[in-house]
C-alpha cells in the first residue's frame, strides 16, 4: 500500500508526492525462498546426481641430484677468555629483626 503526503507549492496549490516503499520486493523474495523450502520439502524437487571418482594417478620419479650452491660466508671465531668480574653481595635481613642502619 502506497503513501501520499500533501504539501503546498510556493503558489499555495496542493502537491501530492507518493512515498514509495521497498518492502514489496522484500516480501516477494521471503515468498519465493518459501516456496523453494516447501518444494524440496514435499519432495516436489529431487536432486540426483551422480557419485564422483578421483582419477587413478601414477606417478613415477628417478633419482636426481641436489643443486649446488657456492656460499660467501663471513669468518667466525669462537673462543673462550678468563675474565674476573665483581659480583655484589646481597645481605637479606627477616621482617622481625629490626638493626639500624
């Protein structure tokens, strides 16, 4: 169902401007999904198809050889060293034991 709002022009006539709606397509479609679901639903529609099969495929492969790659690489010595190293002392007083400082 259509609306219709009236309003006045500059000249004071009455103009009529429809207001269209785009629920008619909405309804439509909902009726057209219905009606597939019952279909398949009655057993109106039956789909039969056929099953599949994976081809059989042979393959075959013979021994080859790894590429050969030429690597310039940096130069790398790894070694030990004696080193002496302060370590601080860490004194832990308990919570009840209350010296001053």
């Amino acid at each position: 169902m259509a609306e219709y709002d009236t309003t006045r022009d500059s000249t004071g006539r009455p103009v009529v401007v429809e207001k269209k709606s785009s629920m008619g397509w909405l309804v439509a479609l909902l009726i057209v999904v219905a009606l597939v679901v019952a279909a398949f639903a009655f057993g109106l529609v039956d789909l039969d198809a056929d099953a599949g099969k994976i081809p059989d495929v042979n393959v075959t492969t013979s021994g080859g050889e790894a590429p050969s790659v030429d690597a310039n690489v940096a130069d790398v010595d790894v070694g030990t060293k004696e080193t002496t190293i302060e370590v601080p002392t860490v004194d832990v007083k308990p919570a009840g034991d209350a010296e001053a400082k």
